[in-house]
C-alpha cells in the first residue's frame, strides 16, 4: 500500500511541472499501472453482454496484450495477469464491439489441448501470453511456461510447451512453478 502512496505522490508531483502532453503520459502510465495491479473482482466488474463497449473495456482493463480480428468483425483482447499471476483472459466482442464473454484460459481443459504439431500461434491463441520464454540453444528448443493454479498437490505449478527449431510443439510438461509453488 505504501508503494502505491508513493507512485501515486511521484505522479502528482511530476504533473506540476509538466505540459498538458507530459501529464496526460504520465496519467496513462499510471493508471496502465493500477489496471495491472488491480485484483481481478474490480478488473472485470460490470461487464455487460452485448452493452459494454470495447472503449469502455479498454478504459476498465487497460490496454490488452493482443488484440486479434477475426473474419466475422469480432475481436478477442488478450489480458495476462502475469508473471506471478496464474490468470490470463480473453474477452470476446463482436463486429460491433461489444462485450460477449470473458474467459479464463490458463485451466487444465486448455493445457490438456496443448499437443505435439500444434504452432507457436496455435498455442498462443489457446493460453496468451506465456509467463516466461527460455531458449536452449545446445538442445535447438524453446520453452514457453505458464503460471498456473493446477488445484491438486500443489497449488500452482508451471505448465510447459517444448518448441523445437521450427516453432512446434515437441512436447509439453509441468514444473514446480518459482518458490516451490508458494506464489
């Protein structure tokens, strides 16, 4: 809480000596902070099927990580609450931009579908924005991981897709997501 007195001191004392420009920034920045640390009850609330706007969802959320247009006209914004949160999701419009549906992404049902053959971008479009990317040049793999609440043993863990040389999948993984799952 302190920190965000702090940033929230910081700002108003850069916007005195700044131009309408340079505050408008800095206003952006900050509140693109607050979005990203926002819990997830206010992140999402009052959406409104077919009434909210996708302005007004970009207003309530912040910029999202992709934006993806589909053939129909209808768009899926991409929200990742990362790296140490274990939600990412997807909020669907339609051709006229309003809101259809949020999705949390990152469940078993998901990470179940990861499967070897399936692309970069076929794996992107499933689950978001992955927490970390880690190259292994001596074994010609990428790995994606994806913080997760996995609810058995552990409480979160890190879901992992082997990409090799060609950007598909080899095969996939769990891992013990970073501090032994005490996130």
């Amino acid at each position: 809480m302190k920190r965000i007195a702090l940033a929230v001191l910081c700002a108003a004392s850069l916007l005195t000596g700044c131009d309408q420009q340079q505050g408008d920034d800095v206003m952006n920045k900050l509140k693109s902070f607050f979005n990203s640390v926002k819990p997830d009850a206010l992140l999402l609330k009052d959406l409104k099927p077919g009434v909210t706007t996708e302005a007004e969802i970009r207003d309530q959320m912040g910029e999202p990580e992709t934006a993806r247009t589909f053939t129909d006209g209808s768009k899926r914004l991409e929200y990742p609450r990362g790296p140490a949160g274990t939600a990412t999701y997807m909020v669907d419009l339609d051709a006229n931009g309003r809101f259809v549906a949020v999705t949390q992404v990152l469940t078993a049902e998901n990470i179940a579908k990861v499967r070897p053959g399936m692309t970069q971008d076929e794996v992107r479009r499933l689950l978001g924005k992955p927490t970390t990317v880690a190259e292994y040049p001596l074994k010609k793999e990428r790995v994606w991981s994806w913080h997760w609440e996995e609810g058995g043993v552990t409480r979160d863990a890190m879901f992992n897709a082997h990409f090799g040389p060609d950007g598909i999948v080899t095969t996939t993984s769990r891992s013990e997501a970073e501090g032994g799952g005490k996130h």
